[in-house]
C-alpha cells in the first residue's frame, strides 16, 4: 500500500510535456495583474479619471478662475466667446 501511495505521488509530480512552464507563466501573469490593480487604485483609479466623464469647456473655465489662472476680465472674454452671458450659466 505504502509503494502504491508513493508511486502515485511521484506520478502527481511529474510534469511531462513543458506544463511547468505554462504554469509558471499563468502565476507570473496572474500577480502581474494583481500588482497592477493595487497600484491602480492606489494612484487614484476611477476616481482620478471621473469614471470617463470629460471636463466641460465652461467647466475647465470655471475651474481656472477658482485657481487664479486668469482674471475676471478675461473669465468673462472667454465665457463670452464660448457663448455664455456672464457667470450665471444661462443661454444669451
């Protein structure tokens, strides 16, 4: 009994045919993408991006009002020619 277990286990072992690689391979691809995704969220992930949802030409104005990028006079000149009236958002 004991020779039976023993030989079947040295059968279980035996990796005949290049498994090994493909294994090593299929480890090396799965922590790949492990590490990967960690270091995705870790970056900021969906959040970051806005799941997708592009910044709208207003928006980015607004935006670089709030930061100081440019003045109000000029705020306004680029509202204007983006076709706004003033800061409130409503159609000309």
């Amino acid at each position: 009994m004991a020779a039976l277990l023993l030989l079947a286990d040295a059968d279980w072992h035996r990796m005949d045919g290049g498994w090994w690689v493909a294994m090593a391979i299929g480890m090396i691809a799965f922590w790949a993408v492990v590490i990967g995704a960690i270091v995705w969220l870790l970056r900021g992930g969906l959040s970051a991006r806005g799941a997708g949802r592009r910044e709208d030409p207003l928006e980015i104005l607004d935006r670089r009002l709030a930061e100081g990028a440019v003045d109000v006079d000029e705020y306004e000149r680029r509202r204007k020619a983006l076709g706004k009236k003033g800061g409130s958002g409503e159609e000309p």
